[in-house]
C-alpha cells in the first residue's frame, strides 16, 4: 500500500466494488418473477437453490439501500433494494413481529424465528429503506423490530433455547456487538436518549464485559459477571468477530471524539489478529480455544472472506482514526492474503470458503451464509476511509 | 488382508480393541469421584474438558458392559459400566424419561432432551447392564426409554423442532436407521411381536423408502412420501451413515435367513463407497451432495473415524455373508488408509479428525463426539467376523 499509495488503493476498492461485486449480484440474485433474492448462487452466478434467507435478504436490502443513500442515486439499486424490501415486511416475520430465519422461494415460512440476527439485519434494511424513500411504513417496521430485539435480548433464543436455566449461565457478544452497529444504523430514527443509551451500554460490554485484559483478546461467551468460563463456549475466540467488531466501536469512538476509545481499540484490533494469524499458511484462523485445547468447531482453521475484509476494514479506520503504523504493517499483509485468494478473476465476485491452505472449498459466491454484504460493505469502508487520506 | 489371511487380520482387530483402545478408556476416561465418564480427553488421554454428553455416557456404558457380556467376565468392565449406568440413571433424565443432551460434571442438566438419539444410546446402555447383572431396573429403564423413543418418533425433536410445521416436511434417515440396531439391541427385553414389527419396518424404511434406486445410494432425508427434494437437506448425501445402516441391515438378513436382503445391503454398500471415496487424497467423504451442488457443511471433506471403522465393519460382514469379492478389495483399500492414518501410536487411541488431506485436524482421542464406541465397537465386529471365516 505504502508502495502504491492510498489514492490507488481507493480505487481500487472502489472499482471492485462497482465493477465487479455489484453487478454480480445484480446479473444473478434479482427474483425478477416472485420479489426478493437468489443468495444461493454458484461459481458462475447460476442459481443451485431457492431458499430464502431473512439474513440475507435484509442485508442485501441494507447494501442496495445504502448504495443508493451514499453512492448514487441509481434508479436500479432502489429497485432491487425494494424487491426485497417488499418481499420482506409481506412474508418475512410472524405476527408478532419476529422475523423468521428462512423462506421458501414464494414465501413460506420455513425456519421459525429462532435468531434474533435475522430481526437486526432487517431492522438495518428498513432503516435505510426509510432513509431512501421517505416511508413511514418502512421506518415504522425498523422501529417496531428494534425495539422487539431490545425486549428479547435477555434471551434472544426464547423458546428454541436448548440450555437448561440456571446450571450455566452464559452471555454471548454477538448481540452487544451487533446492537454498537444497528443503534448507529437507525440513529436517524430512534429517539436520542435511546440511541445515547445504548452505545453506552454497547461500548462497556464489548470493550469492558467480554474483553479479556489479561490476553487483550474478545471472549465470544462469559458469564454474567464478565468472568471467564472455562468451557468450551467460555474458552472460543472468533478473531474475525472481535476485529470487526472493533470498527463499529472506532466508528462510535469518532461520533464520540474519544481517541482513547478508539486507541482502544485499534490495540484489541491488532492483539487479536496477531492471536489470529496463521503462520504457517497464511490468513486468519476462523476460530481459536484460548487455552489452545481442541474445539468443538470442524471448520475452525478454515479462512473466510468476511473475516479478512472485516480484518481490512478495521485496519483501515484504525490508521484513519489513530495514525498507528502497525495497522498499516498488516493493512498490506492482510490486503496481500485477501487479493491473491478471494476474488474469482474467472466468473467475478470473491470465493467465500478456502481451506487451512487458502483452497477453494466451497466453489459457491453465495449461499446460506454468504450474500450480498460482507465484500461490498468492506469495499466501500475501505474506499471511503482511503479517499478520506 | 488376503495377503496376510483372516486369522491374522482377527488378532490383529482383537489386540488393537484389547491392548490399545480400551486400555486407553479405562485408564483416562473414569471419573473415580463423581461417576460417569470424562470424554474430553486430549492426544495423551489428559482430560482437557468435564462436560458429559449423554450420548458418549451412554454408549461408553453400553461398550463397557458389552465387553462384559461378550468378550469376558471381567469384573473391572462391569465396574466401569456400572458407574456411569448409575451416573446416568440419576441425573440422565427428566422426570418425563426424556434423556438431556448433555449434563455437567456433577451431573446438573445443561443442555435439553432435544435430541433422541440421547434416548437411544440410554436404551443400549441399559438392555446391555440388564444382560449383564439381570437387574431389573436397568431392564425397565431400557423398555421405557424405547417405548417413549417410539412414542417420539413422528417428531424426534419436539418443542425444540424449528421447522414450520406443513412447509415442507422431511423425513430423516437416522431414526429407522438406528431403530434397526436398537430393537436388536434389547431384544431379550421386548415383547417378539412389537421385536419384529419394528424390524421390518425399519428394514423397509431403511432399504425402499431412504434408498434412491436412480443413483443407488441411501438419502438423508426425503419427503414424507419417500420421493427426493430437491433442497439442501434433500440433496444430502452422508456415506459414512449409509455404509454404516448396511451392517445392521446385514445382521437383520441374517437373524431372517434372508440372502437377498444381505446381498441388496452389499450392493448399497460399494455403490455408497465408489460415491464417497475421495479419489485424489483417499478416504471416505463426510458429506456429498448429490446433484455436486455447494453444501452447507463446512466439514463435507474431512475424514472422521466413524466412517472408516463402519466402513469395515460393512465390508466384513458383507463378504462374510455373500461371498462378494469386491468387499474384499474395498476391505483392503479402506483398511490401509485407516490404519495408516487414524491409530496414534506414540499415545494410544485413534484420532477422530484428519482434514482432506489426512493430517490430524484436532488432535483429541474424545470429545463432544467421539467416545469410547466406534472404534472399539468396529474392532470387535471386525475381529468377530473375521475368526468365524
């Protein structure tokens, strides 16, 4: 990078993202016929399944949406973010306002509504919905499901939640974590005190509750006191998850002018990768047991691409914000591992799952897990940080 | 093995079951002070977690007591069993008789009766200890836990099931699977009718109804029907189970004299492996889907223990029962890869997880998982099959 300069590297952010992902997902995702989007797409684009995702399908809404908010005001991006926008709030949640997990091509209802993630990722699509169109109803709907997470969220699995009361308690990063970046998401929405009150609430746990100070590392579960738990769910580190993390809590650290915020944690930043990197190949482990002993988790040395393009995003903000050389150190390294292993020269867009050696494992661009988000939106943070150098 | 004859591959099977494996259980895995079992046993047998799964407890009992039965009245054996028989019959269900998927290691309940195969192995674990001390507590345990699995099979996963009911309805592959084995199992304690009605329902489930006659090969799930979906649970191909499905199979052809049965599981058997096995690395596949669409199991590739030691199981007993040479030559093929890559033979044990390429993944001897069963319970069937040739 230092070679070539942050004016070129923008660029190229930038082009890969409006030259080559977007319009993979607008050639191959649109369900022209019955509204929303194909996430489950193959090498070459085509589609291999049907299903419907709520994950996915709101995220792609937020990065349609959002294009148009942010980039241009593209007629066709508004398009598209509307299909599934429509084919959201129509099939998407149940009665009471839980959004379910997945859908059948039409429709139907498939996997109850079991993951709170799948409200948080619509409650960011209708946030931005409101934004590009002005409708009450879509803002009504990223309300209403903000403030139903904010209800569960003592116990976000409710009735699907398999552990037994009481013998273990456990609390989870992810909804801190998420919730740092969703109240920021439909700021423009809530009521100021609320907004206020819950990044507070967001910046303690996710910097004080679940980080380890005696290894500077993320913990992914602890118990309710904060305290480690020496179980399997209490020993897991998911490197990716903690550093991407540590760009939302930058971008609060900025809103808030709180340079030790954000010196905070470019540190926690750069600790975990330096936990999370594999010497011997290369990229970044997808998950750890602190204590090194074995995990539960097969997939666990398997490199993903939303864990290296989150990784490059904080690395990003983190010079931006703090001016640190190490950041850029790894910014090249990290960038040099992403490029020569993710982007698909061949059939466009970026591989989603190598194995331990950076192997393609899976050959799919999309599918179950992987959309139309982690790639462009780690595009654009990183072509609108580098612009701003 | 046809280099070496039969009599050496049975002692070799029986030295490995009698001087390796079950040594290695005995000596790590008991917990002197509470009862039960440590699974969690690191490369060298030092135990890294005390979590108990009811599973692992289970068929650790069920192993044990089996040996007892079988092999030998060695009186440590029952010992052995007979505390984690008494472990499990105390603090192992609820007040419903549904057995929790896991329990701490004191013995409080972590995680909910949600899944049935807890049931199953409880079932096994008792029908054995009722075999070996005649008591008939542990025989009424095992008749009630069986007649509630029948009770639960329409909807094995209860409350705890979040598919939509009507969506779209799928029924899996290892409940008759298991049944199979199971009825055999505690035979001594059921009533002979209800014996073999549930056989032949299993057998019919098992080899018309999961069995795809276009490929040849045995289905995960299919529609209530028996017809194929053309979904990802659907197209899911697990060879490993399907192999392993086939030696049960072999057994029910032979308690019913019935050649053609036994020939038609052999059939199924190398049809499954000539699917599964992975021609570039060796080794049998964990997952496939049938249609080489991109799966959503991230572990598709690796090569686990299980699937290996069932495999020869499959192979032994198929050549045993038919005569069939090409059970030989896969029994060959499949025995050199297994025994050069699963047995550690600087700490005891077999490792359970390699990775495509065959290099140890995680480097436990147990875990979650894997437990004192496949492997001992495969090295007795092979030994067994081999010194009746």
């Amino acid at each position: 990078m230092m070679k070539t300069g942050f004016g070129h590297l923008s660029d190229l952010y930038r082009d890969e993202l409006l030259n080559n992902v977007i319009p993979f997902w607008e050639k191959h995702s649109c369900d022209m016929e019955l509204g929303g989007y194909f996430t489950c797409l193959d090498r070459d684009g085509k589609v291999y399944d049907t299903d419907k995702f709520v994950w996915l399908q709101g995220r792609q809404v937020w990065m349609f949406a959002t294009l148009y908010n942010n980039v241009k005001k593209r007629g066709r991006w508004l398009d598209i973010a509307e299909s599934g926008a429509k084919f959201l709030s129509r099939y998407g949640h149940d009665t009471d306002g839980n959004w379910y997990f997945s859908l059948t091509r039409e429709g139907k209802p498939l996997i109850a509504p079991y993951n709170i993630f799948s409200d948080c990722f619509a409650a960011m699509a209708f946030g931005q919905m409101a934004k590009a169109t002005g409708s009450k109803d879509y803002a009504d709907l990223a309300i209403n499901t903000f403030n139903n997470i904010i209800l569960k969220s003592d116990n976000p699995k409710g009735i699907y939640n398999k552990n037994i009361a009481g013998t273990r308690p456990l609390k989870g990063f992810s909804l801190p974590m998420i919730l740092c970046n969703l109240s920021l998401e439909i700021e423009h929405l809530l009521d100021k005190d609320v907004v206020n009150k819950t990044v507070e609430r967001c910046i303690y746990e996710v910097t004080e509750v679940f980080y380890d100070k005696g290894s500077g590392l993320i913990m992914e579960n602890v118990k309710p006191d904060g305290s480690f738990s020496d179980t399997f769910e209490g020993r897991l580190l998911n490197p990716g998850h903690g550093i991407e993390a540590m760009w939302f809590i930058m971008d609060l650290a900025a809103r808030k002018n709180d340079k030790s915020l954000a010196e905070k944690a470019v540190k926690i930043t750069l600790d975990i990768l330096d936990k999370g990197w594999d010497r011997e190949f290369g990229g970044i482990y997808y998950f750890l047991d602190i204590s090194g002993k074995p995990l539960q988790q097969l997939e666990w040395d398997q490199k993903l691409w939303w864990v290296h393009i989150e990784t490059l995003i904080s690395l990003a903000k983190g010079y931006y914000f703090t001016g640190t050389q190490d950041c850029l150190t790894w910014f090249d390294k990290v960038h040099d591992y992403t490029w020569s292993h993710f982007p698909d020269r061949q059939y466009g867009e970026w591989f989603g799952y190598l194995n331990r050696r950076g192997e393609v494992l899976l050959p799919l661009k999309g599918g179950k897990w992987k959309g139309c988000f982690h790639i462009p939106r780690g595009l654009y943070q990183v072509w609108k940080t580098f612009e701003k150098l």
